[in-house]
C-alpha cells in the first residue's frame, strides 16, 4: 500500500516554449487528461500544475468504482488500487426503512485520495508528463508569432508567463479556468456539501460492505461508510446547499453536518483530525463546454452523479476524452468542440437520465422507498440501480416514458 513520493520538477526544467497541453489539477481528471495526451502523441509537451505537493490529502469518499478502473487500464495504469481489498457488496437504506444488500456484480475498492492520486501522478510522469508545483491564477487567451515568424498562432498565458496551446481544467469544484471562462458556479441546488471523517471499523464478523444511509434531515441527503480494508472506514454526510441553509437552526453549516454524520453513524465515531468539508458541483447543472482551446473536466465540468455523489468515474473518463480532444485537434481552436462532442457521445444519454430520476428523488422519498423495495428480490433492477449510480447506465425503455410523465404531473402540482 506504499503511496509514491512524486518528485516536483524545477521551474528551469519547465519547457520554455509553448506547452502542447497545459493540464490545472493533478486529481484523477488531470492525471488522465495527461496520460491521454500523452498516449495519442508521445512528443507532446505535456505540463500538469497543481497547488498542492503531492502526495496530498483530498476530501473525498475514497469509492473507486470499477468502471474508472477500466479507463485507467485502458490508460496503462494497471496499479492504482494495488493492495487494496475489492468491496463487493452494498448496503442500502432509505429513510422509510427499506433496506437491501446484495453482492454487486463488479467490485469497487476504497482507496485514500492521498495514495489513489499518488499514484496517478508518478503514472502521468513515468509516461513523460511533467508536474510543477504551481496555483492558476489568470488566463488570457491571445495570440502570438509563430516560430520562424511564419504568421500568429492563439495560445493561452497562464499567469502572465506559461504559455500553452491548450488548457485542460481539472481544478475541481473552484476551478480557476472554469472563471476564466466566465462561467458561474453551480446555484446552491445544484451544489452538495459534505462531510469526510475517517472512523475505526468494528469488526462485525459480517462481509464487507460498503454502506449508504439516507435521510429525511434535508432530503436528498445520505451518510456513508466505506471500509478501506485496515481496520478503518471512510465515513461522511452531504446534502444540497439550498438543503442547509434551510435546516439552519442557527447553528453553523459545519455543526450541523458535523452532529447528522455522528446521529447517523453512532458506531463509528469521526477521528475529529480527519474532518474535512467539500463541495460537489453536481451533474444537474453542466456547464456547456465552449469552443475554444479551454476545456473542463471532472468537478470543473459539474460532472458528479446526482444520485450517488460519484465522480471519480466520471473525472477520468472526461479527463481522458479532454487529453484525447487536446491532442488529436488539428488546430488548438477546435478542441473544444471535438471533446463536447465526445463527451455527450460517451456520458449525454446516461446524464439526462440521472438528472430526471434526481429530479423525481427530490420532490418525493417515497419513490426511493420503492425502488430499493423491489431491488431486493429483482436483481436486475438492483444491477440497474448500482449502474446507474456509479457508471454510465440508463433507464430502461421500459420505464422511462412512465417515469418522464411522472415528472411532469408532479411539476404541474
């Protein structure tokens, strides 16, 4: 379970010219987008800047689902969750007391950001991509002479000095290229909070699962307990900001998720150094990527399941479609419009579908109740549900028509 010491390169190591691709954030996103790059052109300069010297905790659940592992092989990272247990079974329970678990049919692992991360970074510099330690704080986009003065190419000025043709913001949820964009953050019903603690796990004698509990208290909201497979688990609560401001009850928002984490895991109590707050930009409010030589990926895209809170999935499946776009575009210009295009092929149709079950879920609990209901004795609906949630599934035809008029009668209330 060694977590890598990434080596930081020198600012006289940083090529002088114009980088190809410019990645901002050394997350799951960023590693990818490099990694893509660099796998589509082997020559390339790839530079990936970060704020943080890595390795470097991140707020997070720690839930590495399978279908990100399948990207990063595809990627030629075979190692990321090495020593680590696969979790295969999941436990639900919705506020009404349904409850099902069942073994899933895919395991996912629990993996620490600070080792996960790590590891994607020393994998993104073996393959030749270069790390600085560096924040982003202005972009420009202009243009300049093109070496042997043959006309003017465009090209993106980071913080009046770095120069690259194509700029990949993997910065998360405050992403610094996201505002050069000029594009807002999401609106706070559309924005999730949560809290990240890691607990000691009692050992029940039980198989090991991973657990996620919702709540009346601010419906849609959830806590969770992913064991790592050391002895501890990952715990936390998230709810919708607009959610917390209307629980307030004079207390402050970190006391109030603070108290719903420790009332609904009473059996794992936080280690109270461990707790970290963050913030999800879900998938229900995306940004549209604009043309142009500035792309977004993972949380700087909105790019978290509404359902689930997963977006690691989701980070190294964009941010390998970035790197792919950022490398194969003839002209810096036409990346963007070559990734939004890839992206919506890949995710667009599963994305509609968690935005309209995310919709139905937050006018009425009771739909969750049923839902987790009837999973217990049809898998496959079980198997849909966790798809779903954690990969790139859709609503069944089936139920889709029945589900779109339902939310359009409970609109009309």
């Amino acid at each position: 379970m060694a977590t890598p010491i990434v080596r930081v390169d020198e600012p006289e190591n940083v090529p002088g010219g114009t980088i190809d691709v410019l990645v901002v954030g050394g997350g799951p996103a960023g590693c990818a987008a490099a990694l893509a790059a660099l796998r589509e052109r082997p020559d390339a300069t790839v530079v990936i800047a970060d704020a943080a010297a890595f390795p470097r905790d991140k707020t997070c659940g720690d839930g590495i689902a399978p279908h990100g592992l399948d990207v990063l092989r595809d990627l030629g990272v075979t190692d990321a969750v090495a020593g680590y247990r696969p979790v295969d079974r999941m436990r639900l329970r919705t506020p009404g007391g349904a409850e099902v678990a069942t073994p899933s049919i895919r395991a996912s692992y629990v993996v620490p950001r600070q080792v996960f991360d790590a590891r994607l970074v020393d994998a993104a510099r073996g393959r030749g991509a270069q790390l600085i330690r560096r924040r982003v704080r202005t972009l420009e986009l202009t243009d300049r002479p093109r070496a042997g003065g043959r006309g003017r190419e465009p090209v993106v000025v980071i913080n009046g000095a770095l120069c690259a043709r194509v700029v990949i913001g993997a910065d998360g949820a405050n992403s610094a290229v996201r505002r050069g964009l000029g594009i807002a953050a999401n609106p706070p019903e559309a924005m999730a909070i949560a809290v990240r603690a890691y607990a000691d796990l009692p050992d029940t004698g039980g198989p090991s699962e991973q657990f996620i509990h919702m709540t009346d208290e601010g419906w849609p909201a959830y806590a969770w307990s992913f064991p790592i497979g050391d002895g501890r688990a990952n715990i936390g609560f998230g709810m919708l900001r607009s959610r917390l401001a209307a629980a307030d009850d004079g207390a402050s928002a970190k006391q109030v998720l603070h108290r719903t984490l420790e009332r609904m895991l009473p059996h794992t109590p936080a280690d109270p150094s461990t707790l970290r707050a963050h913030h999800l930009p879900l998938s229900t409010h995306r940004p549209r990527q604009p043309n142009g030589p500035m792309l977004l990926a993972g949380d700087a895209a909105s790019l978290i399941n509404p359902l689930t809170g997963e977006g690691i999935y989701y980070a190294v499946l964009s941010g390998m479609l970035a790197g792919q776009a950022a490398a194969r575009a003839t002209q810096p210009a036409g990346a963007g419009r070559l990734y939004r295009r890839s992206l919506d092929a890949e995710l667009g149709r599963h994305l509609r579908h968690t935005t309209l079950l995310a919709g139905l879920a937050g006018r009425s609990r009771t739909m969750m109740d049923a839902a987790v209901r009837a999973a217990r004795t049809r898998t496959e609906l079980y198997d849909t549900l966790v798809e779903i949630g954690l990969g790139r599934g859709t609503i069944p035809a089936s139920a889709l028509t029945r589900l779109a008029l339902r939310r359009a009668m409970t609109g009309l209330r």
